[in-house]
C-alpha cells in the first residue's frame, strides 16, 4: 500500500481478558479510565438464567447512566421508586448450589425461594418520591437522565376538559393547531428528581397544549439543555438544567425568537398595545416561519440569478401557501446551539 491515498487501516485493540488486565495494570490505556473498565463487559457472557422472577408491583424502567440505580414507576403512576443495585454477588448466598450454564426452571422449594428473592437480592428500594399530583399520571415511557447521572427528568400529564378551556388558552398564537379529539389537550408536568438524595427538585408545567411524551418525542436532552416541543402551539422551550437540578428559562422559539421581538413588532403594529389584542388574530407571520421563508427566498432568488431565469422564484411563490401552513411535529438538538426540525403539513 506504500504512501498511497486510501481507507485508512484501524488495528483492532486485542479482546483477550489477561491482556486486557495486563494492560490496565500497567496503565498502558491512554483512553479515558472509565470507558476502559467498561470494555471488561465484552470478556463476561451471562451463563445462568433466573425466570419468573417475583418482583415488586411497579414498572421498571431503566438503569441509571452509571448502572448504580434502576428506575421504576410506581403501579398507580404518581411516584418514581429509585432501587439501588447491589452487585453481581448479592445473590451468591442462594445461588451457589445451582450449576452453571443452565436456565433455572425446576419447580422446588430452593427454585420458589430463589424466584421470591433474588429481586430484592440484586436490588434494594432506596427511595419513593412522590412526584405527580392533581390526577395527572407519569408517561411510563418518558424519562430522561441528565449526563452526570444524577438527576431524571420525568413527565406527567392529565386530559383537559374541552368545554373548560378558554378559547384564547387554547389558541395563543395563528400558528396554534386545531385539537383533534382522538388526541385531546392535556395539562403537562416535567419533574427533575435527583436519584442520590431521592427528592423532587423541580417541576415546570405547560396548561393546555400537546407535548409527545411517549418515547420523548417531545423533549430532547442534549447535555444540560433540555428542549421541549409544544404541537398545540407551534413553540420549542429551551431550558438549562443547572447543577441544582432547576430548570432555567432560556429561549422560547416560535411565535418570537428574541426578547426584544414583541417590542419590535409593537413599533409597528400599534393595535398591539390595545388590551383586547390577542395574539390569535394576527396577520403577521410568526417569527420562526418568518426566517424559514426568508432563507427559502433568498436561496430561490440566488438560483434565479445564478441560472438567468426566474424559474426558482415562480417555484417559491407556487408553493408559497402550502409553506405557511407547515407545522412543526418533531425535533432534535444536534448540539448546543442548533435545533433539528421536522416541518410537515
């Protein structure tokens, strides 16, 4: 291959267990010390199996980043159960009598005992921390872990009653979607639990709106910035978590984009400054949408120029209803400071 321009050859690092402790003994590793250790679970296979394992009335979730704790979700989805993990010889005690590489299926005294306790064995019940309340329930498939692993994020919602909504509550801005009664309003609940100390830190709460919780299609955590997608009305929370584990407001992206964007548009619409003015009855394109249709022109007139015809421009134009009544569904923070939006009609 010689000096040659190509695929660049990446040697495979040995998955032999001794020259893998051989390594780490000798500090050869120049990787960070816990993603090393945790090549070791590449050297260990499970060979004994445990079925029909009797375990408490709750839905278990996940671990937590560092595997120190399991989370669950309490049988009436109110409260957050944190069961701290043990270690693989927490069991060993009743275990030891039973042979390796087998399935434990038998049906006998030892077999009954062991399904009856090998749960509370590997995991002990830390803490129970009470988390939703005024009949709004948990989203068993909602939950978010911060990347220090010390505290989750969880929602909670409770269906509105249509007829109880104020129209302006329902529709805060032109860009507010039509609710649809197979997926009615809801009122919303984020909750920010620190798992070591076992309390509720945090809560912030969204009052008629449509947030996806399930598989958190609605939220996304990228390190400490936590951004949450309003369907209802078309707007994208940005928050930071701090170290305190408290949400901090950072931007609302949506109908405005800046602080100083209402008092912008204030110089220039004066029946804004009216009492009776409702952000539902504007004409105007809400700020967002605005950008999106800026870049799409600018982009078509450049092609227009740069081609001699003004075929790009007829094609932005021809479109340029369909565009204004897109409507955000998903999105995903790629880093810090860009957002990944899906628009659809």
């Amino acid at each position: 291959m010689g000096d040659e321009p190509g695929i660049p050859v990446h040697r495979i690092p040995p998955q032999n267990l001794v020259v893998r402790l051989f390594h780490r003994e000798i500090h050869k590793s120049s990787h960070y010390q816990a993603h090393a250790n945790r090549t070791f679970y590449q050297n260990i296979t499970p060979n004994f199996t445990v079925t029909n394992v009797q375990k408490p009335p709750c839905f278990l979730r996940k671990f937590s980043p560092d595997g120190r704790f399991l989370i669950a979700f309490s049988n009436d989805q109110t409260s957050i159960e944190i069961f701290q993990y043990m270690g693989p010889s927490a069991a060993a005690d009743i275990l030891h009598w039973c042979e390796s590489g087998t399935v434990l299926k038998e049906n006998g005294p030892k077999t009954h005992e062991i399904r009856r306790n090998i749960f509370d064995r590997f995991f002990r019940l830390k803490h129970t921390v009470s988390v939703a309340t005024n009949g709004e329930q948990l989203n068993r498939e909602c939950s978010l872990f911060t990347d220090d692993g010390k505290y989750v994020i969880v929602g909670s919602a409770s269906v509105d009653v249509v007829n109880s909504i104020d129209h302006f509550d329902m529709y805060r801005n032109n860009e507010s979607v039509t609710p649809n009664p197979r997926s009615p309003l809801e009122d919303y609940t984020l909750h920010i639990v620190d798992i070591e100390m076992g309390r509720l830190t945090d809560s912030r709460t969204f009052m008629h709106d449509k947030i996806f919780l399930s598989h958190n299609q609605g939220l996304y955590l990228y390190r400490h910035t936590l951004a949450v997608l309003s369907v209802q009305h078309q707007t994208i929370h940005i928050f930071q978590i701090t170290p305190d584990g408290y949400f901090l407001d950072v931007r609302t992206i949506g109908r405005v984009c800046y602080e100083d964007d209402d008092y912008l548009l204030a110089t220039v619409c004066t029946d804004r400054m009216q009492r009776s003015y409702h952000h539902t009855r504007e004409k105007i394109i809400n700020s967002l949408k605005h950008r999106l249709l800026v870049f799409l022109y600018k982009r078509a007139e450049a092609i227009s120029k740069e081609e001699g015809n003004p075929r790009a421009l007829r094609e932005f134009f021809h479109y340029f209803d369909p565009l204004l009544r897109l409507r955000m569904w998903k999105m995903q923070l790629l880093d810090d400071v860009h957002l990944l939006i899906k628009i659809d009609s």
